[in-house]
C-alpha cells in the first residue's frame, strides 16, 4: 500500500500553495518545494562558477552537475542502461536529437509522428522531410482522440526508423501503453521517442521496464527547476554524434548532447528533489534523500503516493464537471489511474472557453484554455485551436476542497 503523508505537511513544504491563488494549472508547470528553491538559491551565492577550473568553488559545481546527472540516470530507472541528457526544456532537447538523427537519414526512411502529441515531438521530425524522409501518421480517433495500437502497426515497415509519440496527451489526460507501443516498434526495427512530459508529473517513469530508445520530460513539471531531461538508451545514441564541438569526443555522453552545457543552479536544484520524494515514500533513511543515493525504489513509492493521493481529486473533478449536459470531457470521461492521470480538458456546449477561465481567475484559481500545442490533435477532433479548451490538472498536492471550490464558482455558469 501507498504511503499517506499528512496533505497539510506535505503542502506545506511549497511555499507558493500558502498563497490565495488555487493552482490547477500544473500541466503547465508544478510548484517546487523550499528545499529546491534553496539550493538553487545556495549554489547562485556560493558556487556560481564555471566547472572543471581545479579550485574549491569550481570543484563543488562540478561535483553538483555530474550528481544531477547520475540521479537523473536512476531517477528513470534507466541507471547502467543509458544516460540523461539535460537542457533547457523538452523542446530544446527534442530538437538536438532530430538534427543529431538528421544527419543519419537515407532517402525513403520512414518517420512515424503522431496526431496526439504536443508540438515539441512532431514538428521537429516533419522537418525531416527535408532529408528525404517520409512522414507517417499515427492517426487519433477524429471523435475521442484516442489512439489505437493496431493503427501504429498498421503504418510501420521495413523502413521504420523512428516513432515518435506522448506517453499522456497534455490535453487528454489519457494513459498510452508506451511498453506495447514500443515492441511493435522494435519488430519492425525502428526506435521510439516518447515525450512523457505529460505523464511525469504523476507517475514514476521507468525506462528499464518500458524498454524505450529515447524518453523525455520537463523537469520543470516534476517539482524541479526549468528543465528538461532526455534519457537515452546506450546502443541507440551510439548510433549518433551530438552536435557540440567538434573537439569533443562522440563518446563524451551526455556533454556531446548539452550544447553550451546544462543550468548549473537547476542542477542544484535537481539535487534537493530527494527530499520531496523520501517524504512520500514514508522513507526516513537519510539515504533516501540524498541525491548521491536515493534510488529508483524510492522514485517509484514516491509517485505510488502520488497517485493515490490524485486519485479521489480525479475522480471528484470528473464526476462535478460530468453532472452537467452541457460539458463535454475532451478524453478518457473515466477516473480509472490506469488511463488517465488528472489533466482534464473540456468544452461547453454555448460558454466560450475564455469565459469560462475567466469566472475561474476572478475567483482566484489558476486554470487556463488553449490547444495547448497540441494544435494538430485540436485541428483532428474539430475544436477550434483558439480558444481551444478549458483545461484543469491537479498533481499530488492538490485537495478534492479545491476542485469543489472551482466547480461550485463554475456551477452556475456551466449549467446554462
């Protein structure tokens, strides 16, 4: 059984929910804890210093940048099999795998992208058309914007080189089976990239299990600083040369990959994580919150709590906004943790979605509307890209008092 912190101390611990402000906009970025705000802080007045330089500060900032590294490494249970290569968000890092796989391109090979991901893993790969590769579709269900398996197997052949895919659309909340998807990919001999952003905040990825190529998300979403992580299984970034300096050697990983090296201060930042997640994993080991030892067993109770403790806000936001005619969920109308994490999307029948955010940020609660770059799914499922949706996402720190607060401002407006 999941561990079940006290939510008052486990809120406690980020200073931004002491404020009047209801935050359930963490799709677009989660809350970090004091600990994370202070190391960064801490290493900007102690350490701020460039690395390798031989002296004591420059030895401390080296130091904190290879732990990151190493704790990202098993933070994804990807420890022995891979690296993390860190930068400045998922997009960034999307786009420095592609032009790295770019220069690997033979006319005619084949490049799976899918209609349900966010822009950051679609654009960058069309792009490739350029090199001579073509673009195949994983196509969404035009009514529910689900995907189907056998309409991935259905666009794969011999020449498959990459799928690139969502772990979870940041729109639709929905839970894709990244460990199936990938094996068929695999038989057909091509290699996967998965943005997880979506799903990272809510679950524990494991990349050893899953067995994926390359797999990326925010960190920025996941209680950390404003980065991203891009793990990379050993033998496929072999097959590539990052496109850092020249004098660099090609095996020189993660570095080849970290153009103009990684945030030393969000490394920092990086590093104090431990302490959020040995909280919720009812682990008082010392070990246990220390970036140098804190282990994939720890990652993975920690987000167990967490999905237990979305689960009763879920299914509460679901049923509140399921009681009326006139909404329509965008995605899985279950609040089953299996498929689907606590991003909810919808639209009103009459009620622009502006509107409907506006009544919410008048009432002090932090929601928003958009088509939240995933502009092609919005394009397939016949919504209007402006305004888009109304979208509302929890994470473990959120209350079921918070989703009643926002539907009961909302009730009047929504029942019309």
């Amino acid at each position: 059984m999941p561990h079940t912190p006290d939510i008052d101390v486990l809120r406690s611990q980020f200073p931004a929910l002491a404020r009047d402000t209801v935050l359930l906009e963490n799709a677009g970025g989660s809350q970090v804890t004091l600990q994370v705000a202070d190391a960064i802080r801490d290493h900007l007045l102690d350490d701020y210093v460039q690395l390798g330089a031989g002296y004591p500060a420059s030895d401390r900032a080296t130091a904190t940048v290879e732990r990151a590294h190493r704790f990202m490494d098993r933070f994804v249970n990807g420890d022995g099999i891979g690296r993390v290569i860190l930068g400045s968000s998922c997009t960034s890092l999307m786009h420095v795998l592609a032009h790295s796989i770019a220069r690997t391109i033979r006319p005619g090979d084949e490049i799976v992208v899918c209609e349900q991901g966010h822009e950051a893993n679609i654009g960058c790969w069309v792009e490739l058309e350029r090199q001579g590769a073509v673009i195949r579709w994983w196509r969404v269900n035009p009514d529910t914007g689900s995907l189907a398996l056998k309409d991935l197997e259905s666009v794969l052949s011999k020449r498959t080189r990459i799928v690139a895919f969502p772990h979870v659309s940041n729109l639709l909340g929905e839970i894709v089976d990244v460990q199936a998807a990938t094996a068929l990919v695999h038989a057909a001999g091509g290699r996967v990239v998965v943005d997880g952003v979506a799903y990272a905040p809510h679950r524990a990825i494991d990349v050893r299990a899953w067995n994926v190529d390359y797999y990326a998300w925010s960190t920025y979403k996941v209680y950390g600083p404003h980065m991203g992580g891009l793990f990379a299984r050993h033998e496929a970034i072999a097959e590539l040369e990052g496109p850092n300096h020249f004098f660099i050697p090609a095996d020189e990983i993660p570095y080849k990959f970290e153009l103009g090296g990684v945030s030393h201060e969000g490394c920092a930042g990086l590093c104090a994580l431990p302490h959020l997640l040995a909280f919720l994993a009812g682990d008082e080991r010392p070990a246990a919150a220390d970036a140098e030892t804190c282990d994939f067993d720890v990652v993975r109770r920690a987000f167990d709590t967490m999905a237990a403790l979305e689960a009763p806000v879920q299914k509460r936001l679901l049923e509140r906004l399921g009681a009326h005619d006139s909404v329509k969920i965008i995605g899985p109308e279950s609040p089953d943790i299996d498929l689907r994490v606590s991003t909810v999307s919808m639209i009103h029948d009459s009620l622009d979605p502006r509107r409907i955010v506006e009544i919410a940020h008048s009432a002090g609660i932090g929601i928003r509307h958009g088509h939240m770059y995933a502009h092609r799914l919005c394009e397939q499922m016949r919504i209007p890209v402006d305004p888009g949706v109304v979208r509302i996402s929890a994470v473990h720190y959120n209350t079921v008092s918070e989703v009643e607060r926002l539907c009961d401002v909302l009730e009047e407006p929504l029942s019309r």
